[in-house]
C-alpha cells in the first residue's frame, strides 16, 4: 500500500477489536496521527501500547452518549487543528426474535450504528465551514454491511442501521463536496475477526474461496484516501468474496 497518508489526522470509530483495530494499527504505521474510540477499555489501551512507537490516541467513550462522541471530535480540533480522515466504523449488532426486540433495543442500534455517523459528519462539516483554508482535503469512509440489502431472520435493527448508513453516506457526498470532502462506504460482508471457529466449508462456500479478514477491509479504506482517488465518491463498496452476486437455491 503506498497511499502516502504522512501526517494526516484520522479519527476511529470502534477502533480497539476486529475491523477497526486493523485500520488503527495500518494507519499509524503508515505514518498518520491516529485518534480512536471505543467501549473496549482495556483493548483500546493494549492496542496504544503496542503501537507506542507510532501517534496513536485512545478515548473511551460509548457513540451513543451524544455529548460524549461530541467532546471527542471537538478535542480533536482544539489539539490537533483538524481531522483529515474519518473512518466510522463502530457497530454492534444485537440480533433477536422481532417479539423479543424492544423499541429502546432498536433505537440503541441504530444511535450507535447509524447517528453516530452523522455526528461526526455534521461536526467535521462545521468545523470545515469555519476554516476555509483545511478544505483541500478530506475523507469520511462508513462502514455498512452486506446486510443492508440481503438478511437472516431477527436482525431488523442492524439491517435498519446498515441500510440507512449507504443512504446518509450518498447524501454526505452530495453536502459535503463543497469542503472537498469525499463520504464513501464499504459493505463487508463475512469477515473473520476471531469471533467464532471457521470451517474448510465456510471459506469455500465463497467465490473468492475464503472467508474474509480485517485486512481486507482496511486495504480499501486506504485506497480511498488517496489523494488521487477523489473521484470515487458516494459509492457503497462490496467486500464479500462475491458472495452477494452468488445464486444460491435450496435443494
């Protein structure tokens, strides 16, 4: 990867497990002053201390406490000047029975999933407003799921939040390109983040004939931050091994 991101200041969302701990560490070793959150105190710590040779800032604070994320961001002005990059990663997913579910339990998903991008968006586009001369550059990549367009039983929520993250992010494309900032989001779909065992028949059910890793994702992420990428803009990109152009029937 030789996206020259030297300098560039990146905030994460979830940035202490899986997905986002894999964008954190590659983002820092490649030279970018790197801001994350996340619930995971004692991971979020733990991943600073490894990357203790590089920049690299942990908050622990949960999105969904509105004020919470917003000191953050603002933190993250008032020291650093700016925020070049935001990657909003954070998730949680919270499948059940639609008889179990409660409104409060949907409304939590889609606050953490969903509004939290939209927080961090509207206060980068405030602060961009207020300091014409930052607007050269920036870069906000969402992260969505294959779920947003395809489902198991029970995930309503997640579907829900999933599917309004590809909508907000073609919206923030369209606002946000006065600030020369592109808003683009990625749809991973199987991702192995160490959660559960894996199969010889999981990895082959899959057309690229493997289950995906957290590299993959960050990979695109990095391409995207290009300088030169600029024109990849309001697009949702699919990272699933081909899984959703694959015709599947019962026998």
């Amino acid at each position: 990867m030789q996206t020259d991101i030297q300098d560039r200041i990146v905030f994460v969302t979830g940035g202490a497990n899986g997905i986002g701990r894999s964008i954190v560490t590659t983002f820092c070793q490649h030279g970018a002053d790197v801001v994350f959150c996340d619930t995971d105190e004692d991971a979020g710590e733990q991943l600073c201390k490894e990357l203790q040779d590089y920049r690299c800032t942990f908050y622990r604070i949960d999105v969904a406490d509105k004020a919470a994320l917003e000191k953050v961001v603002t933190d993250i002005f008032v020291k650093k000047g700016n925020i070049d990059i935001i990657i909003n990663n954070v998730g949680i997913s919270r499948f059940g029975d639609i008889l179990d579910i409660s409104v409060e339990d949907f409304e939590n998903v889609l606050d953490i999933n969903l509004r939290s991008v939209f927080i961090t968006s509207k206060l980068l586009a405030k602060f961009r407003s207020e300091n014409e001369d930052l607007n050269k550059y920036g870069r906000i990549i969402n992260m969505a799921s294959t779920r947003h367009q395809m489902s198991e039983p029970d995930s309503e929520a997640y579907a829900a939040s999933k599917g309004g993250i590809v909508s907000l992010t073609h919206a923030l494309a369209i606002s946000l390109s006065k600030y020369n900032i592109t808003v683009n989001c990625i749809s991973p779909g199987w991702i192995d983040t160490g959660h559960y065992e894996i199969r010889e028949e999981d990895h082959k059910q899959h057309p690229s004939n493997r289950v995906g890793v957290p590299k993959d994702i960050t990979r695109a992420c990095f391409f995207l931050c290009d300088p030169e990428n600029n024109f990849i803009n309001g697009q949702n990109i699919v990272i699933d091994g081909g899984m959703t152009k694959k015709m599947i029937y019962e026998e």
